[in-house]
C-alpha cells in the first residue's frame, strides 16, 4: 500500500503511522474537551437561551439574520476583488469572472441590507422552493436504493415542508427564515450541553483518562 502523505507534507507516512497520527489527534482533542467541558457547557447554554429567546421574535430574527448574510456577502465581494486585483498568474477571463461574481455578491449585499423584506420574501420562496425540489430527489432515490424507507420518509418531510412555504408565501416571509434560524441555536446548543456533559463525565471516570 502507498505511503500516505503527512498533513505537513514533509514526508510520507505508512498507514499505521497514519493511524497512530490520527489516534493522537483524537486523543489531544478529547483531552481538550474534557479540560473546558466548562466552556462547551456555557456556550450550549447561551446557544440555547439564544434560540428559544428567538422563537419569540422570529420577525427580528429573519431581518438580522438577512442584514448580517447581506455584510458577508460584501465582505466577501471585497476580498474577491482583493484577489483578482493582487494575485498574480491569474488569467484575463479568471480575473474578469472574479470581479463579476464580486460584484453580484456587493449589490446582493447591499440589496439585502436596503430591502431586508423583500429579501425576506425572495429568500423564503427560494428555500420553499429547495424543500419542494429536494423533498422530490429524496423520495425519488429513496425507491432506487436499498432499504430507502428513511430517505424516502425525509423527502415526504421536506415536500410538505416546501409545500406548506410556497403556500403561504409570502405571509410567512417574516418569521420563516428566522424559525429555521432559532431550532438551529437550539439544536446546536443541546449538542454542545450534552458534549461538555459526556466531556465532564468522561473527565471524572478513571478509564477515559488520556
């Protein structure tokens, strides 16, 4: 079997090498997490308060989340053009595509930041729009894979999901983005509660020391 290069790229690595690289990767990181478990903790926490706080004012929710996907957008148009102008050995046309595609990126920005309803509204039926279309392809290839029964539930979900948005556009506009939002605090603030939560009893069992 060929070596495997190491992430340094200095010199190769033989598969147990490799194993035993990424056996200590592990182990560092556990050893880290059961060290702040604390801080995991405290940030599942306001994660969590965050998110149910914004199932109250998901309107408020929906608007900042556009205003701040509006500066990363421009944010991100500037560094485009950053690299079109200062990177060397770029093409003509690279260089022509990058300061386009930098440009769409500061007017959707700013766009997004002048007119967060509207944003609102296009965004909310582009994401109905998604669940319909992905709700479809997961039912689809839930028949053509081997015990799809879960794939094929999924997409039965995000159908009716996409349905339930594109039928109520666009009164839904002002808190659908801002609920999706909310459960993703949520949900991401649990699993960082339960992690610090197994970190902490994982730090207090003598077997688990590393």
């Amino acid at each position: 079997m060929d070596d495997i290069k190491e992430p340094s790229g200095e010199r190769s690595m033989t598969p147990e090498e490799y194993n035993e690289y990424r056996e200590e990767m592990t182990r560092k990181k556990l050893a880290s997490l059961m060290a702040h478990w604390q801080w995991y903790l405290l940030l599942g926490v306001v994660l969590l308060i965050l998110g149910i706080v914004g199932l109250g004012i998901l309107p408020f929710v929906t608007l900042a989340s556009i205003a701040v996907f509006g500066v990363f957008l421009i944010i991100g148009g500037g560094i485009l053009i950053a690299v079109a102008i200062f990177t060397k050995g770029e093409s003509g046309g690279t260089r022509i595509f990058q300061l386009l595609l930098a440009t769409l990126y500061i007017i959707a920005g700013a766009a997004m930041l002048e007119e967060p309803l509207l944003s609102a509204q296009i965004l909310t039926f582009i994401l109905g729009g998604a669940y319909f279309v992905f709700g479809i392809i997961k039912v689809l290839m839930g028949f053509k894979v081997q015990n799809g029964g879960l794939v094929i539930f999924s997409g039965v979900i995000d159908f009716f999901i996409g349905v339930m948005i594109l039928a109520n556009w666009p009164e839904w506009s002002p808190w659908v983005i801002g609920i999706f939002v909310a459960i993703e605090l949520i949900v991401a603030g649990v699993s960082f509660i339960a992690m610090s939560l197994g970190a902490r009893s994982m730090k207090n069992n003598p077997e688990f020391q590393v």
